[in-house]
C-alpha cells in the first residue's frame, strides 16, 4: 500500500482562487448533496491527499480527516469500488474497514485525467446523507466537474515541475559545492594594508547568475539558510587553508537575518575563528523579528565578533538597522559612493554619518569606490577606510597571498594622497 500524505495545511484551491474553489464547491454541495472534498494523487512512491478548500467557513475544508483513504486507494486500485456509494458505511463493512467517520454516509469519485508521468488522480467526495437520489445526470455533472479541476490541476502541476526543478538546482548547488569563496579587501588609507577581507560567494552553477539571485531563489524556496550555511562553511574552510599556508586574515561575511535568527552561527564557529570574523547583516530577507535579531547579535557580539550593516544610505531600512543594532561597522552603500565627486547631496549625507559615527564610536567603510574621484572626495569628507575595485577586485584565496606580497596598488593610492597634500602645503 502507498504511503498517503495528508497536506492539510496546502489546499487544491488556495485562498487566492476563490472563484474556482466557489463555483466546485457550491456544485458539489447544492447540486450533489456532497459535505467534504479532496484530490486524491498517487505516484509510484506515495499518495497526496489535498483538501478541496483552505477556508474554514467551507463545507470543503481541511478540518475534515478522512481515516479511510488508504483502504479507499487500495479498493481504487483494485477495481473494487464503484463510482458511486449510496451506503459507505455498509461497503467498508464489507471489506472489514473501521472507520471513525461513521456520519459519513455517501461517497462520489471519479478520476482525473492527468499526464501518466505525474501519476494518478482522483476527485473524492463524501457527504452525509446517501447518494440514493444521484442520477446519471447528476453524475455526469460530477464528471464534467472532475474535467474543470484537471484543467486547474495540469496548471498547478506545471507550476510543481517549476518549482521542484528550482529546489533541486538549488540542493545540486549546496551539495556539489558549486560555489567558491572570494575575497576583497578593505584597506585603511592611512597605513595602505588591508584590515580585512569581506568574503563573496562566486557559483558556477547554470544558468549563471549573481550571488543575489541564487540567494533570493533559494529564500523563495525555503533554502535560503541552507544555503547560506553552505557559503559561511566554505569560508571557514578557506580561512583553514590560507592560515595553513601562514596567511591569517580577519574576514567579514554576508549573513541575512533570517540564518542569524536561526542560532546556527554558533555551532559553525569555534573559539579561535569568532576572534576573526565580522558579520556582515544584509537586506536579502528582512528581519521579522527584531527582538531576535538583537539578541542574536548582543550573545554574538559578546563572543568577540563585530557586526556590520550593509548598504547604509540605501533606504530607509539601513538607517533603521543602524539605529536599532548599534553596529560596529557602518558600510556606505555603492550608489551613495557613484559620482559622489558631482554630487553635493551625496557629500553632505556622507559628512553627516561620519558625524553620526563619530559621535557613537562606528567604524565607515566606503564601499564599492572605482574611480580616483570618488576616492578623493571620499578622503577629503574624512573616510579612512575604502573597498572597492579601485583597490582590488575580489580574488580567489591562493591570489591573497600575492595581494599581501604586492601592495602596489595601494601605496601607488596613498603616495598619491600625500604628494597633494604635499602639494597643497607649499
């Protein structure tokens, strides 16, 4: 016997179909006498049993347990059962099945023509009263009724092929680890060394796509902590590699709220890695529950990591993560650092924070600096601290080793800074 599933928490018709879920339900009730509906799906390794309808104000919801349906599929597959059944309760005695549903009285089912690969289905109705009044009419009714859902059942079965093939892509990503860890660094100017590295997530999955993208899919389907958790444990792996190899850096690393709310962080880092690590809070998935958040965060900031927030100058949500966390780290958002040369507005915002960080003892990084004139201007409103292509790319970590040998780029960048100041003194 198939194993049966019982969703009642997923409905056929969900709460946005209401047209569909009223016109089957008012036929089946008013025109059939019927109490109670499901579609009944059967694959070769299980049976699905979906409510009709998800409200509780319906005749058809999910409030009524059938404890007969695996006997009921077994009859089905057997041929044993008719298509109409005026006294259930008679029938089940017959074949020596106990049911707790004894007000139960009358059944109706017919099946669903459904593609063979997406297995076997049927429409099955229950009612209370016997079924001693349904003609051949009224039962081609419940035929032609049974036609209308498959039409609606093809279209969600698509949306389920759809939507499996993402969940897999997603697990074939977080199982085959196909990912790698970048870093980039963010320098302080006034040394020209970097303080840390934040660390990126670069998938070579197909179709190839923005870490943003795989991250957001996998959070619209539930994976978004997993995945995540896949990331953060291949950067511990490349922080082991690289301090192996006598290279030990200080990383940040990009977590939404959703995995920090989750206590899993804890479990991921041991007591000489906390001492390196930044949490990096992004906007993927906003918090929902801030008291959470903050505690998390308080419990980890305890354990000797700092916590920075992403994106600020963005929106309104950055501010209110600034305001609420009291981060260690402030990150000035790329499209406040574009043009910011040109831009008056974008200055005065940019001083105003650097009061505000100031003032509260947080740290300002400029992120995603990528020209010279955004640099200066950047250093003349007082920033000290800069990431960005300007610098440095994001690299693989075996490049980190070069990136520490050569610092080229940078000194070139703070020789410059003091040759203008130098100027600007005569």
């Amino acid at each position: 016997m198939h194993r049966l599933t019982t969703s009642y928490q997923h409905a056929f018709f969900d709460k946005s179909d209401t047209t569909n879920c009223n016109l089957v339900s008012d036929t089946l009730i008013h025109h059939l006498g019927m109490d109670c509906g499901f579609i009944l799906i059967t694959t070769d390794k299980e049976a699905t049993l979906l409510p009709l309808s998800p409200s509780k104000n319906c005749l058809f919801c999910s409030e009524v347990e059938i404890d007969v349906f695996p006997h009921i599929l077994k009859l089905i597959a057997n041929e044993s059962l008719p298509n109409i059944v005026s006294n259930l309760p008679l029938l089940l005695a017959q074949h020596n099945i106990k049911s707790r549903n004894e007000d139960l009285l009358s059944m109706l089912w017919t099946n669903l023509d459904i593609d063979g690969d997406a297995g076997q289905a049927q429409l099955v109705c229950f009612g209370r009263n016997p079924t001693c009044s349904v003609t051949a009419k009224d039962f081609q009714l419940f035929e032609s009724l049974g036609q209308y859902i498959t039409r609606v059942l093809h279209v969600k079965l698509l949306k389920l092929e759809r939507k499996q093939k993402k969940v897999s892509a997603i697990q074939t990503i977080i199982e085959k680890k196909l990912f790698e860890i970048h870093f980039q660094p963010i320098v302080d100017i006034n040394s020209g060394e970097p303080l840390y590295y934040e660390a990126l997530a670069r998938f070579s999955a197909h179709p190839i796509a923005s870490p943003d993208k795989w991250l957001s899919q996998a959070n619209s389907l539930g994976l978004g902590i997993e995945l995540e958790q896949a990331l953060i444990e291949e950067t511990l792996r490349s922080l082991d590699k690289l301090s192996k190899h006598g290279l030990s850096i200080n990383v940040s690393i990009n977590m939404s709220a959703q995995f920090i709310e989750s206590g899993r962080l804890c479990d991921l880092l041991n007591p000489r890695t906390k001492q390196k690590i930044t949490i990096e809070l992004t906007e993927h998935t906003p918090s929902s529950n801030y008291q959470e958040l903050f505690h998390q965060l308080t419990q980890l900031s305890a354990q000797g990591l700092d916590i920075a927030v992403d994106d600020a100058g963005s929106g309104y949500a950055g501010l209110h993560q600034i305001l609420v966390l009291k981060p260690d780290i402030i990150k000035l958002d790329r499209a406040l650092i574009e043009a910011i040369n040109e831009d008056e507005m974008k200055q005065i915002l940019v001083s105003s924070l650097l009061g505000f960080a100031h003032q509260t003892g947080t740290s300002i990084v400029a992120e995603g600096v990528e020209t010279l004139q955004e640099f200066d201007t950047l250093k003349r409103l007082g920033v000290q601290v800069f990431q960005g292509y300007l610098f440095s790319k994001p690299m693989r970590g075996n490049d980190v080793f070069q990136f520490h040998k050569d610092l080229t780029q940078v000194s070139k960048l703070f020789m410059r800074e003091v040759e203008m100041e130098q100027r600007l003194a005569i």
